[in-house]
C-alpha cells in the first residue's frame, strides 16, 4: 500500500488552517521610580489614552486640573489615589519620610501635550495638617543641599515653592503639591527641559494652588528661636533623624550665616519634660565628649561619626548647634559656636 499520498494530503490540510489568534498584549507602563527628592516618578500613560472621567476627581483628585490645564495640554489616562501605607508601593525609598509628616493620601495623574511626548504628572499629597505639609516641603528643600541655593527659583505658589529642573514644588494648608516634567521620547537635553518646564509647570501649580484650601502663613517655631542670620528657605521642620542621629524625634531647624559668611544649622527640641530633653540631649553624646560649664542645666561638646555638635539643655529644650552640612560651606569655630548656643540658650523661656 501506497501510504505517501494520505500523509501528503494531511500536510496539504494542517498548512491551511488559520494560526491561533495572540492575545493583545496590555500597554506598556514604566516601574514607577523614586525622584531624587523622595516624589514619585512620573508614569505616563499612553500617548492616546482617553481622558478620567468626572467622577475619578474625588478626594484629593478634586484640586486636579479636569480637561485641559493650559492651552495644548490635556488630561491623559486614570487618576490615582494612594493612601497611607500604600505609598510604598509607589516610593518605597521615601516613603517612610512623609509617613512620618502625616501622610494621607495622594492623588496624582497625567498631562500631555499633543504632538509630543512631553508629560506633566501632577501630585497633590494631603499631609494631615499645615504642620505635616510645610514640614515636608521644607525638608524637601533643605535635604542633602543649603536652602539659600534655590533662593532664585523661589516661587509665589500657595505658601510657597521652588522651580527645579523639571519640578514644582509648593505647600498649601495641609497639602503638598509636586509637579513633574518628563521627555518621553529623550531628545531634549537638560536645558531644552528646563526651558519648557518654565513655561509649561507654573500655570498648572497655578491652577492647582487656586483651588486648595488652608493657610499659607508657615506654622511658627517653639519661643526662642532665633531669626538673625537666617537664610532664604532657612526654617526646617524634621519630624525625625535631626542631624543624621536616630530616633531623635521633631525639632526644627535654623539655617544660618554670620557676617563673615560662616554657616550653622540650629536645632531647637521642645519636650513635655525635662527627663525627655535629657533623652535628646544624650542621643548627641559621641566617642569624643567634653563638658561645658555654666551653660544651661547641661552642655557639652561631642565629635563622632555624624559630625560635630554643641549641646545644651535648659529645662525641657535642648539646642543643638552643627555645621552646614553641605560640603564647600564654611563653618565657624568650635568657640565661636560655644559663645553662640551661649547667646540661645540665654533667649530661651
């Protein structure tokens, strides 16, 4: 028997047959990306996604631009809303610095502008309280960096901001704002994007500043803290790690330049006792401590591994006098930074 002619016609038959549909492959989204600052990356959305609906601008989304925030600009893809600890999945390296301020909720979504791939992302963090909102965005624009740097870019917006870059940021009542500014497509350099951000990131912190609520006068620091020398930006809130020291709790913080253009920062702890100023106060003692005499209740001067300090204690306060912290930036000298807390702990109630 001949068995080539029925093998041939099923081969004849199994190449006719129409190859199984693939499934569509969903679009492609970026991992989301902590910025240098502890923001969210920008995500953006495909470049033809339909804009939210009206009834995704809730809670916090209700201060987001619906429809188009500017001419040329609209609304792309869903908006997000993450509360408490959710945020780590969106920033997980920072997200323990705005828990720590409070944090409540984020909303966030995409802008675009057509014919490019340029993308706004807009955030609006409520904080919990004017405290919790102001705190971070001073700790935003004073970590790792002197404040007085971004002096030029400050802006009017809410309670106040700064223009970086390609981002926004500014404080309101108890809401934080951030705005990011994104090339898709990588062609423009720093400067090209820095140009375009200028014009494009105002208008939309603008629009989102008019419609927050809240004050936009800074909480004020505890009696006695000093405003002569102050820098521009120079008032910080910490909620936490004063200094580089752990589990030193919320103080806030002075940046400062003398005459001769030397810098300090202060930290000014208030506690509900003095056994708890005295639990700060030892959290400064290093490997290499000396005492301090009539100065407060107690003072000394320590050296380790997180700097340099001088401490004292009054009652239930501790100051805590260190150097700038930023590289290139000169400080005064231990004496002078001994008659100096001398001067503060004296104005201290």
């Amino acid at each position: 028997m001949n068995v080539r002619a029925p093998l041939l016609v099923m081969l004849l038959l199994a190449c006719k047959r129409e190859p199984a549909p693939r499934p569509t492959p969903p679009p492609a989204q970026r991992t989301p990306a902590p910025q240098g600052n502890g923001s969210a990356a920008p995500t953006p959305a495909a470049a033809f996604d339909p804009p939210a609906a009206a009834s995704e601008f809730h809670d916090g989304a209700r201060f987001l631009p619906q429809g188009s925030p500017m001419e040329g600009w609209a609304q792309s893809g869903a908006v997000r809303l993450i509360n408490g600890q959710d945020l780590f999945q969106l920033i997980d390296g920072a997200g323990e610095k705005y828990l720590a301020y409070g944090f409540r909720q984020l909303a966030r979504t995409d802008y675009r502008k057509a014919g490019t791939e340029l993308v706004i992302t807009a955030e609006v963090y409520d904080m919990g309280s004017a405290l919790g909102a102001y705190g971070q965005y001073s700790m935003l624009l004073s970590d790792a960096r002197d404040p007085a740097s971004l002096e030029s870019q400050a802006t009017q917006h809410g309670g106040g901001g700064f223009l970086g870059t390609s981002q926004l940021v500014f404080w309101k009542g108890q809401h934080l704002v951030q705005i990011n500014l994104v090339d898709d497509s990588g062609e423009r350099d720093e400067n090209a994007l820095r140009g375009v951000a200028r014009e494009t990131l105002p208008p939309v912190a603008a629009r989102i500043a008019a419609a927050l609520p809240g004050d936009t006068a800074a909480p004020a620091p505890p009696a006695g803290f000093s405003r002569e020398g102050l820098v521009w930006g120079g008032v910080t809130y910490l909620a936490q790690g004063v200094f580089g020291v752990d589990r030193t709790g919320p103080a806030w913080v002075g940046h400062y330049r003398t005459a001769d253009n030397q810098r300090t920062r202060v930290a000014y702890f208030t506690r509900a006792s003095a056994d708890e100023a005295r639990a700060v106060a030892a959290l400064f003692r290093a490997q290499q401590v000396t005492a301090i005499a009539g100065l407060g209740d107690e003072a000394f001067s320590a050296t380790g591994s997180a700097g340099e300090f001088v401490v004292a204690r009054k009652g239930a306060s501790v100051v805590v006098i260190a150097d700038a912290g930023v590289p290139g930036l000169a400080a005064p000298s231990r004496d002078a930074r001994i008659e100096r807390l001398r001067a503060l702990v004296a104005a201290l109630p």
